[in-house]
C-alpha cells in the first residue's frame, strides 16, 4: 500500500502544488546539503508521530502500526533513494555489485 501512496503523492501533490520544494530534487540546482524537498521528511514525519502517539494511547492499536509502517517506509526510502542513488552522503559509493549500479545510473 505505500508503493501506491508514495507513487501518488509523488505524481500528484510533489509535481503538483508542492513542487516549489521538490524541483531542486530533479533540477540539482542546489549544491547545499540541503534541499527543498528536504522538508517532506517533516511533512511526512507529522502525521507519523501523530499516528503513533495516539496508537501507543489506545493499546498499541492499528494507529500505532499504520505510523510504524509510514515511519520505516520513510527510513528505507531514505536509505536507498538518498543515500544510496543520489549520493547524498557518500556512503555506500565503491559499489560493485551490478544490480545496484543499474539501480543508480537509470535513476540520475
């Protein structure tokens, strides 16, 4: 289900009315370490912490799950999209598996 999601935020809502903090992101206008599109960590955190608060309140219930499940997604993506693809932390860059390096080059 996040698959879905992330793919429909993506499309609608990043290259819609909040692609002014998500153009840097394709454009690689910014040399900072920051970007624009940074701040959809927090967008995204929000509701997460919210959903957890308020599960861990109620028994640990589906609420608590539902932002566990948001909160990983964020970290994996962040991991492999971020770090891995776009380099935006050096690690991970002496590679030699071929599979990840397919990975990396149709996504620059």
């Amino acid at each position: 289900m996040m698959e879905g999601a992330t793919w429909l935020i993506h499309k609608y809502v990043m290259h819609g009315f909040l692609w002014i903090l998500h153009s840097d992101h394709h454009d690689h206008s910014t040399e900072r370490n920051l970007e624009k599109n940074d701040y959809f960590f927090i967008i995204f955190a929000i509701p997460a912490i919210i959903l957890m608060c308020f599960g861990s309140r109620q028994g640990f219930n589906y609420l608590f799950y539902i932002g566990l499940g948001v909160t990983l997604y964020g970290m994996a993506y962040f991991f492999v999209h971020d770090i891995f693809i776009h380099q935006r932390i050096g690690f991970l860059n002496k590679t030699k598996n071929p599979y990840l390096l397919t990975i990396r080059r149709t996504h620059k």
